[in-house]
C-alpha cells in the first residue's frame, strides 16, 4: 500500500469514526449536563415557593418555540415531575425536593457494581480518550507523511 493510500485510509478514519465518536460523547455529556440543570433549577424554584408560603402561583409557561404564556395555579402545593420515560409524577414539595436529589445523584453517578466514578467524569475521559486516539492518528500521518514536529507554541487543540 502507498503511503498516499496509507494517509488517505487514517484521514478516513479520523472524520468516519474517531470525531463522530468523540460528537458523541460529548453530546452525551452535555446531555446530562443539561438533566441536572433543569433539575436544579425546578428545586430553586420549589424552594422559592416554600418560602412565600402562597398557595397561588403565577408564572410564564414556554409552549415551545420560545412562546410564552402567563399561567394562573390555584393550588401549588403539589407539582408535577417528569420522572422519565414520558411520565409525570405528582409530589409535593418535599417529596419533590427528595426525588430531585435522587435524581441528581443518579444522574451524576454511574450505576455498577464494580465501579463508581460520577457518570459525567467518565464521559469526560472518554472523550479525552477519543481526542488522545486523534492525536495519535495526526502523528502517524505526520511521520507517513514525512513532516517535521510542529513547534509547541503552534500545536493546537485537535477539537
């Protein structure tokens, strides 16, 4: 095999697999990062509302699409919570404040029996792995390729 089909076959390899792997996973991450955002601000709000002590609420609702509604709640000593999977659960406010913790906690720690690194942080190694694989991949085709080492100042971040 030439090394131009050699180059050619490892830049397939970084677009195809190594930067979609690494989207991925950062995607992932994000994701998560996002979950126990929503979470943290539903209990801020929670607690907000036990501490005016009022059994009305009124806010603004977003429908989607940034549209906004002004909502009246004649009752807001209970509330509901997405629980997952498309369903809602009833709680009161306590009971709310002691699922999101849950919540949280699960979401941050991965659930194994041999391990338990927080799920984000394990995400964030995967993609420092991934990113490593890329680094490791450019250098070969460097070396194939017959290029001299980059100066430390001009290296860059590969993602």
């Amino acid at each position: 095999m030439t090394p131009g089909a050699k180059v050619l076959q490892y830049e397939t390899f970084i677009n195809e697999v190594l930067r979609r792997d690494l989207q991925k996973v950062l995607e992932e991450r994000d994701a998560v990062y996002e979950k126990i955002a929503q979470y943290l601000q539903l209990k801020n709000t929670i607690k907000s509302i036990q501490e005016t002590d009022s059994k009305e609420l009124k806010t603004d609702v977003d429908l989607g699409c940034n549209f906004h509604v002004q909502a009246h709640v004649p009752d807001a000593s209970k509330i509901y919570v997405a629980v997952g999977y498309g369903f809602f659960v009833e709680f009161t406010h306590t009971e709310a404040l002691k699922f999101i913790e849950k919540k949280t906690n699960q979401l941050t720690e991965r659930s194994s029996l041999l391990e338990n690194f927080r799920y984000t942080e394990v995400l964030t190694k995967d993609a420092a792995k991934i990113k490593a694989n890329i680094r490791m991949v450019l250098e070969g085709l460097r070396e194939l390729q017959g290029l001299k080492d980059l100066p430390e100042d001009r290296r860059r971040e590969v993602l």
